[in-house]
C-alpha cells in the first residue's frame, strides 16, 4: 500500500496509512477510543482522534498527528525551558478535559485506576510518547495506559521524563541537584500545583516509579516478553534508584511565582 510505514519505538507494531494509524486492539482500546472521543469534544487538541477498531476487532485506529516524535533529554527540543512549561501546559490542559470524562461500569483500563480520581491519566506521558513541532510539545500519542488517578500521578511521572529526575548515572542524561530544582519547580509553575501538591509531589515521583516496578514485575510473571526484556535490562533496578535520588534530593517543590 502506498503512503505506508512502521512507526518505530513502544512495545507493539504501529503502521501509519495515510493520515491514521492502526495498532494491535487490547482489552482496553474501546475505553481509550471513548476517552479520545471526550477529549476531542471537549476541545482538547493535543491527542489523536479516534476512529474505532478495525472490521475484524484486531486493531485500534488513531489519527496520525504529523511532527518528531521519540525524544530523549539530549535532544534540544526537550532541553529547553520552552519545552518543559509548553508540556507541563500541554498535561494541565489534557487533565482538565479529562475531567468531565463518564466512566461505566465496564471501562477497562491497563492500569488499575488510582483514588482520588480526580481526571483520566494518560500513565504515560513521557518525551517518546510526546509529540513536537518547531521544537515545542504539541500532543501526547500512545494512550494505552490511560487511567483514572489523581493529577499528582501523572505530574509527577511526566516530571520525571521531562526535567529530567535521574540520579546520576553514566547511562542516563542527569542534572545537578540544583538545576533539577528548578526545573521541577518551573514545571510545577506551568501546571498550576497547589501548595500542597508541590509539598508531595516528590514522594508522588518515588511512590509513581515503584508502582511502575511493581507492574513490570507482574507483567513479566504473567509472560509479556517485552516487559521481561525491559527487566532482564534493568530498567527496574533503575526506576528505584531514580526513586530514592528524587526522595532525598528534590524535597518540598518551591511556588517561584509568589
């Protein structure tokens, strides 16, 4: 077929035909596909469209939103300051649209919903699931683990990916304490957190990436190869190194606009 590719990166094979994507269909892809639908009636631009499953059920069908996609810290688009507030705006504006969203009784999610659910996640909202234009986030891809949770739940994730939250490490792209400081607080600026959600934003990151362990490791159990690769790596062991450095270093996020 013409005007087709494999988009690469994630966990599962998506092709791009023309302006739609189509991605294996999961227990789940029917709840997205109404949770996309809510955001584009409620005006919130920044995720695809849905356009249903296929005839046969075996695949979920998305709109292509044309930009880069699949960035990591070294990239300047998402160095900057720009980038970080644009992303942190991008998440609020998605929380709020999310907000008003009517979860039913058989809404199936990847992610076990979180309390207080105050909006739909999207769980993970990360630089390789963002997309940008002229070197700024635009819209967030890949809603596969969307999930009802508190805001501070994937604040704090997408924090983590974007400041970034590393300890330091060769293998990773990590800041000295003082400047991942204060980019956390520029990113708590732009979203809008309340007192107290900056005093507990980051034991959220610490109790955000162990959470994400903790489903790793029952992934793996229950068989998913991917998610096994993921472990064999030690992207586990890292997620909880990264877990504590944030604990010890970040402590209470300042309101720099007062």
């Amino acid at each position: 077929m013409e005007d087709r590719e494999v988009l690469a990166g994630g966990i599962n094979q998506v092709v791009r035909e023309g302006d739609r994507v189509r991605r294996p269909a999961a227990p789940w892809s029917a709840t997205v596909q109404r949770l996309l639908a809510h955001l584009a009636e409620a005006g919130f631009t920044g995720a695809p469209r849905p356009y249903g499953l296929s005839d046969d059920g075996e695949e979920e069908i998305v709109e292509f939103l044309p930009g880069e996609v699949g960035h990591d810290f070294e990239a300047p688009q998402v160095r900057s300051d720009d980038s970080l507030t644009a992303v942190a705006r991008l998440l609020r504006n998605l929380h709020d649209a999310s907000a008003s969203f009517a979860r039913q009784p058989d809404d199936v999610w990847q992610f076990a919903p979180r309390e207080p659910a105050e909006v739909v996640c999207h769980g993970d909202a990360a630089t390789y699931n963002t997309v940008f234009r002229d070197r700024l986030p635009v819209a967030f891809i890949d809603f596969d683990t969307a999930h009802p949770a508190p805001r501070l739940w994937d604040v704090a994730y997408t924090a983590y990916r974007f400041v970034p939250l590393y300890a330091p490490d060769a293998a990773e792209p990590s800041l000295p304490v003082p400047e991942a400081r204060r980019r956390l607080n520029l990113f708590a600026d732009a979203y809008g957190l309340s007192e107290a959600e900056r005093a507990a934003l980051p034991s959220a990151a610490g109790a955000r990436l162990r959470a994400l362990v903790e489903w790793m490791h029952a992934e793996a159990a229950a068989g998913h190869t991917a998610v096994q690769r993921h472990v064999a790596e030690g992207h586990d062991r890292r997620y909880l190194t990264d877990a504590r450095w944030i604990e010890d270093t970040q402590g209470p996020v300042a309101d720099e606009r007062a």
